[in-house]
C-alpha cells in the first residue's frame, strides 16, 4: 500500500501465469532485436579495432619529431610530434564567480542535495504460475552534480528536488600554443589532471549577491546553506580546479600553424596529446594500449547483449514450467546456461568473422577459440544431465 509523505513506500502487484506468457511473446522480440544489435556491434568494432590499430602503427612509422620553437612550412599536412611548454593569450575566467586563473582549464563543480528515489524488488512465483512482486521504494538524500528529476518519483510527495541554480562546467585558455603552434580547444578538452582550487571570499561574496542562503567557504569549498554538518534538501557544495601551463606534447598534422586530425590509409585519424615531454614512440603505445582496452570493453558489452538477447527468447519456457514452482527455477537455470552457451557459440563467430573479413588468420584462430569453448560447456551440460539422470530413483 502506498504511504504519502513517508520516505519508504511499498507496493505489492500479481501478475497472473497466463499474463506473464503473454510478456514473454514481446520479450522474445525484444531479444532477436538484441541480438541483431550485439551482432552489428561485435563486428563493427572488430573492424573499429583494426583499423584503429593500423592507422595508429602507419603514423608510428611516418611521424617526424620538429622543434616547437618555430612553424616549418615544408611540414604543412605531415604528422609531427612536438613537444614543449603551453602558453595561453590570457587568463582563463569563471565569471559566475569573478574568478581568473593563468591556467589552461579552469573547472567548476557543483553538487546539490537532492532527494534520490532507491528501488528493491522481490518477487515469489505461485503455485500455477502467478507471480508476486514486492517493491519498494526508499527515498534518501545524497549530494549529485547532476539533476535529479523528483517528477518520476514513485511518490514525489515530500520529495521534491529543487532546480540546480549553477551546474558544473569547464572553460579553456583561449590562444593556447606549444611554442609557435596554436593548439585547437578539442586537444585541450582531455590534457592534463586538475589540481584543486581553493575558494576565497571574492567568489563567496560574488555567489552571495545572487543567492538568498547564507555563503560560507568549508574546507576550500564553497558551501551554501545554513550548516555543513548537517545539510539541507537544496544546500549547494562548488568547488574549482584548474589544469596548469605545463609541457605538452602533441602527435598531429601540423595544418598552417597548429594542429589537426592526420588522417591515415584505414579511414581512422591521429591526434595524441600527452602531459609532459613525452616521446612520440611512447604517445603511440599508450593510444595502443587504449585501443585494446576499448576493444575489449565493447566486446563485453556486445556479448552481454547476446546472453540478454537469448535468455528473453528461451525464457518462455522457464515461464511455461513456472506452474510449479521448483520446476520453473530449474528451467530458468538451464535456459540461463543455454542462453550462455548460445552466446560462447556466436559471439566468438562473429568476431571471428570481422577478423576474417579484415585479417583472415586471426580469425580462423578465433573460430578454433571459439569451438572449443562451445565444446567445453556443452560437455559440462551433458555430465550435470547425466549426473542428475543418475540421481534419480530407479523404477
């Protein structure tokens, strides 16, 4: 039953066997649908992958080390790795606070205290195949720099958010240049790790005209409500950071007098910048190394949606057998391990097939993978099935 004003509610539904084999009819839709996504993302980064990991090993091989000291013409078009000391036209501003730095980024982060709505569900399978479902909703205060839309809420009742003032964002040097180059924003967007900026009262005065809280700074932050202790639905915390001038290298196609994507034979471009007087050979590691990261990183994901994909379009059956209870866990066991097997069995396939399209060795090798860990599993189905006929009674 749902309680207004509280800060837990919680609700009970049933949902009838016949309705839940109803659900399933789209889920399995929902699961083709799956899967074709996992298909397409699997192989487009494979493709990705490689051709990322060509175009990176042809600008290893061309790029040529210039000194920052003064822009070569003759370079116009060419990958060059220049490494040196940032310079910017002037001083980086916030504003909002009357705050000015000699830095390349200034950064400004804001966190209110919001309401945020938590959800935890139950559910029991009946005896014929119902279903139970318990949910609760438990509402608590957390500091986020992001607004929390209390308009979804299941009870927005005494949970209301307020709308966030100030938000956080980031501004860059305008005029930044590595000796006689001209750096463009969207290098300077990632370089570098932020330092803290401690506040000072000409922000906190500033904030203070503009606010009907009282504004105090708390360890370096500014802070805006009555008690830092114990804060308030709608109390602000903003704090600053800057990244400072400091060497830099740069790995890109020097066009006119700065830089810009170099694009190579595979269709991928090059544009590497690093903190400090890094060498170019090191710059290209480091971009491979994140490439393979990534690659992986969208491997699981793919395969995710294809145990996903398969397990909503087996999952009828363990809702078929659901009328008695212990029978439907049992099913819905073995349609999660079949749903898994599905997906060791495609999911290397079409990698596998990317590899081939773009390196057909590589490929075969992960297709031999791939069959062997298929064979693997299924050989683990067939001994639990025997093991499980053997501990039947006999008749």
């Amino acid at each position: 039953m749902e309680q207004p004003g509280v800060d837990q509610v919680t609700e009970v539904t049933s949902t009838s066997w016949f309705a839940r084999l109803g659900q399933t009819v789209f889920g399995i839709l929902i699961g083709f649908v799956l899967i074709a996504i996992s298909i397409g993302l699997l192989f487009w980064n494979e493709g990705r992958a490689i051709r990322t990991a060509q175009g990176l090993s042809e600008g290893a091989g061309i790029v040529r080390s210039v000194s920052p000291d003064r822009v070569d013409p003759a370079n116009n078009g060419r990958l060059i790795h220049v490494s040196g000391m940032l310079s910017t036209a002037g001083p980086v501003a916030d504003p909002d606070f009357a705050l000015r730095v000699r830095g390349v980024r200034l950064e400004r982060h804001v966190e209110v205290y919001q309401w945020k709505e938590e959800t935890h569900s139950e559910t029991r399978t009946k005896l014929g195949g119902g279903e139970e479902r318990t949910t609760t909703y438990k509402y608590v205060r957390v500091w986020s720099d992001k607004p929390i839309d209390s308009d979804r809420f299941r009870e927005p009742r005494g949970h209301t958010n307020p709308v966030m003032t100030y938000q956080s964002r980031e501004a860059v040097a305008a005029g930044t240049r590595l000796g006689a180059f001209a750096v463009p924003e969207t290098l300077l967007r990632g370089f570098g790790e932020a330092r803290r900026l401690p506040a000072t009262e000409t922000q906190a005065n500033a904030l203070q005209l503009r606010v009907s809280r009282p504004v105090t700074i708390n360890d370096g932050v500014l802070y805006v409500g009555r008690d830092p202790a114990q804060p308030a639905i709608g109390d602000m915390r903003i704090s600053f950071s800057e990244v400072p001038l400091q060497a830099a290298s740069v790995v890109a196609a020097q066009a006119g007098d700065g830089f810009a994507p170099f694009p190579t034979r595979t269709g991928t471009t090059v544009e590497l910048i690093a903190a400090g007087t890094v060498p170019a050979a090191v710059m290209f590691r480091h971009a491979e190394e994140e490439n393979v990261t990534a690659t992986w990183v969208l491997r699981l994901i793919g395969a995710v949606f294809m145990l996903m994909g398969f397990s909503l379009i087996l999952r009828p059956l363990a809702v078929a057998g659901s009328v008695i209870p212990l029978l439907g866990e049992v099913i819905g066991a073995g349609v999660l391990l079949v749903a898994l097997v599905c997906t060791a069995a495609v999911a290397p396939v079409v990698i596998a097939l990317g590899w081939l399209w773009y390196r057909p060795l590589v490929g075969i090798g992960v297709l031999a993978v791939g069959a062997a860990t298929t064979w693997g599993l299924m050989k683990l189905l067939r001994a639990r099935a025997a093991a499980r006929k053997a501990a039947l009674p006999a008749t």
